[in-house]
C-alpha cells in the first residue's frame, strides 16, 4: 500500500494516478473537509471556494484530468475583466483603448510594458523573440530591477511597484523577475476586444473536487487523520502512524494510541513544515499567510471582475465573482472577495479576529466607494491559512523540494506540496495536478523496477507546463 499524507489537490491527484497504475492508495488529511485551499461554503445555489479560483489558458493539466472525469464540458472559458483603483478612480484595462486611456503611464510606457506581456525583449534595435524563454536567467534579479531594465522607471513606479506592495509587501524587494514573468505567462491569454480569458467550472471548483473524490474513492480516503509519524528503517520508508483509531486496512496495527500503516512508498503532499515534522527534512521556502473574504450582497459594488488596488489599503484586491459568474446561479446574491496577504504571523490584519477585520475592510470599502451601502451587505465570512503561497523570492529555484527524497529522507518517500518545482513559477491548482502526477510516475517506475518488472515511463511532459 502507498501512504498519501494530505487530501488536497494534489494529494488527491497522486492517489489516481498511482490507481491508474494499479497500486493500492490510502490518502490521510488532517482536517474534516477535503480540499486544502480549495475548500467550499455554501451558497444558496452553487457552493464556492472561501478563496478564489480561477483558471488559465496556460492550465493544460488539469482541464486534461477534468475530462478524463467526465467533466470537460463544465469548464465554461469566460472573460475575466480587470480594472486598477488609483486615486479613487477606477481605471478599466481590458481593450487596448482603455489601455491607451490609463492617465498613469506615457504612451512609451504602454508600448514597453505591451512588449514585455508579449514576451518580446525590444531593448535593441532588432526585437528578441526569445530573451524570456528560459525563467532561470531572471531568478537572482529583483523585479524592480528587470522592469526598469525592460520597460522603464515609470512602469515600475506607477503599475507595478503597487501591484507587488499588495501582494508582498515589505517583501517585495526580495521578489524574483522570474517570478514576475511567469506570472505574466501564465496569466498571458486574452481576447484583444475584451480582456482575459479564464476558466470556471459549472457549480464550481468543488465539482472537480467531488469527482476526484470519487474516482479515488471515499473508502481509500480518511479524514480527521493526521498523520503523526513517518518511520524510515534501514534507509527505507516503513510505516505511516495515524492518529485515527478507524481504519480499513487489514494489515494496520494499534500503536501507542495511533493506527500504523505499512507502506511500500509515502508521499507527502502538504506544506513543508508537515514535511519537516515528519522526516526533518528542513525547507527553506518562505510563506505568505492569506485572508480572504467573501462578502454576500444584494446589490453589486464593482462593473469588473478584478480590481487591484494602488494605495494602501487593508487588501491589495477586490474580486466580485459575480460579475465573473452568473449571480444566479448563487441564488441572485451578489458574490464579492478581498483578499489579502501577510507576510509575518505578527501583522496587524492576521492578528485581528474576524470582526475588526471586517469592520476595516468595509470602513475602507465605504471610503473607496462612497455610495457603498454596507446595509445591502448580508453575510461576511473570512477564511484564513498561514501558508497560502510561497514567497517567490531571488534563487528560488534553489529551494524547492525534490520530489524523491531517497538521499535526504530514505527510500520510498516523496513530496507533491506546494514547495516543489511544479509550483514554479506560480502556485496553481494545476500545479497540485502537476505534483501528484510527477510523483505517482516516479513511484510506479520504482516499484516495477524492484519487482523485477520493466521500469514503466512517465507518460507526462512537466515541461509543458511550465
């Protein structure tokens, strides 16, 4: 049996696919509800995601494993409108006329930040249609370095510095240009007249969820199970201890209050400080903690889908999903999400409980939108994770994770969370696909081996992800 610590994304996804190659799987997750980050509330129609999600073009993977779920045809591809909130105006920039119109940057600033989003270097007389190809050449350059460099001082100071003081704060000196280019990348399609293409599945994220879940199967699954012990002997992996007296396998066994699983492999497939508790294997990935709101309202409070924010503001977004995804399907509620991040436990915002948090963001949103009637506002629930996204900062790359963790750890043990390389140059749900995909194959072409057996390929690209 395979031991699968942490029912998210990508846990779940190493599960099926170590089923498709015909191995046993048992998945453990600490908490009650399955998901991780992509955890629901209920609506009064479809449920949501207590934080936001969407997805991108680039996102090749995980459309590929929904249809193999039989839910290819409720990925519905939508336009994701964008506006900037700067010197309470907001400034729309989805066609190149409202481009063309936004007061902040020159037309020479436009034309330079235009070519940078199309991956074209015009530094020299004769345009590079390959300078960004390779992200690693960017990895030890700030991001304020390589803008000014590749576009000008202007795009720096008036678009991007406030974009990234939102999304990093006093951490954004440390930010890698890989980073921004990726992002750039990934987040790169869009319908010239219109704006960003993005993707939503029809009833949800939790739809792709639920028939993961299924697929794996609930009996292969425990909640309320925190794994509390990974036992590697004579330099392989042995056990998995759960702090869980239910369990279906007939060959675990009680112990010291726990329920020990034997194992021919573990994969775990969580934050790296789950990692480090279990193997001492230490990550030297810093992490963001993100807090999320979702306002419910009766009327609707922007005419775009995603609003940054250039002042400083309590967030640095303001997301109104039902200008994205129609409020019906929610009952006719008005859906809006602020989002922000934090880059240290000790923040004034994550040190708030939930009441001051709100009584803020609404004491702000009523100042950025004066005809904002918070009586119209009839449920705001907060969600909270200390560990929402890495920080992204110079030698990256350096850090993350290695899949296999054979010479660190011991045989048979494996990482799929979001510190490994399939979440760079961006964490994404995809990216969880991607992990648990990578990993599966590596742990199937193992075993075959040991069991005298061709050594089976990977069939997946992670290249193509990238």
């Amino acid at each position: 049996m395979i031991g699968v610590v942490g029912g998210g994304i990508a846990g779940l996804a190493t599960a099926y696919r170590l089923q498709q190659h015909g191995h046993d799987v048992q998945v453990f997750e600490a908490a009650a509800q399955l998901g991780g980050l992509a955890a629901t509330y209920e609506t009064r129609g479809d449920d949501i995601e207590q934080f936001y999600h969407h997805l991108s073009k680039s996102e090749e993977t995980i459309v590929e494993l929904a249809d193999e779920l039989g839910l290819g045809d409720r990925i519905e591809w939508r336009v994701g409108t964008n506006g900037y909130y700067v010197d309470g105006v907001v400034h729309p920039l989805d066609t190149p006329w409202e481009i063309l119109a936004y007061p902040h940057m020159s037309l020479y600033d436009k034309f330079r930040l235009g070519m940078l989003t199309q991956g074209i270097d015009v530094r020299e007389l004769v345009p590079d249609f390959d300078a960004y190809d390779d992200l690693s050449e960017y990895e030890h350059v700030t991001v304020r370095e390589f803008v000014e460099e590749h576009t000008t001082k202007s795009v720096y100071e008036n678009f991007v510095d406030p974009l990234l003081d939102g999304k990093y704060g006093d951490r954004k000196d440390d930010i890698s240009a890989a980073w921004f280019l990726g992002r750039v990348r990934f987040r790169g399609e869009r319908d010239l007249l219109r704006g960003e293409i993005l993707g939503y599945f029809d009833g949800g994220f939790g739809v792709l969820l639920d028939a993961l879940v299924d697929a794996v199967g609930r009996e292969n699954i425990t909640t309320d199970a925190p794994v509390t012990d990974l036992t590697v002997a004579d330099g392989r992996v042995q056990s998995l201890t759960v702090e869980s007296g239910d369990s279906d396998d007939a060959e675990a066994h009680q112990s010291g209050g726990g329920t020990v699983h034997d194992v021919d492999a573990a994969v775990v497939a969580t934050m790296p400080n789950v990692l480090e508790s279990l193997t001492g294997f230490h990550c030297d990935i810093d992490f963001q903690g993100a807090v999320c709101g979702l306002v419910t309202m009766e009327e609707s409070l922007l005419d775009t889908y995603w609003l940054n924010v250039a002042h400083d503001a309590p967030f640095g977004a303001l997301i109104e999903h039902t200008n994205f995804v129609e409020r019906e399907r929610y009952g006719g509620d008005h859906l809006l999400y602020v989002a922000a991040y934090v880059q240290d436990s000790e923040e004034e915002l994550w040190r708030m409980g939930d009441d001051e948090v709100r009584e803020t963001w609404l004491e702000e949103i009523e100042s950025m939108f004066p005809a904002f009637d918070r009586s119209a506002v009839s449920a705001f629930r907060i969600a909270r994770n200390p560990r929402a996204a890495p920080i992204y900062e110079r030698g990256y790359l350096d850090l993350v994770v290695p899949y296999h963790l054979d010479e660190a750890v011991g045989a048979g043990v494996y990482y799929a969370g979001m510190a490994s390389e399939a979440q760079y140059p961006e964490r994404s749900l995809n990216g969880g696909v991607v992990a648990g995909y990578e990993v599966a194959d590596r742990i199937d072409a193992s075993l075959t081996a040991d069991t005298g057996g061709e050594t089976a390929e990977s069939d997946f690209d992670f290249g193509s992800d990238e």
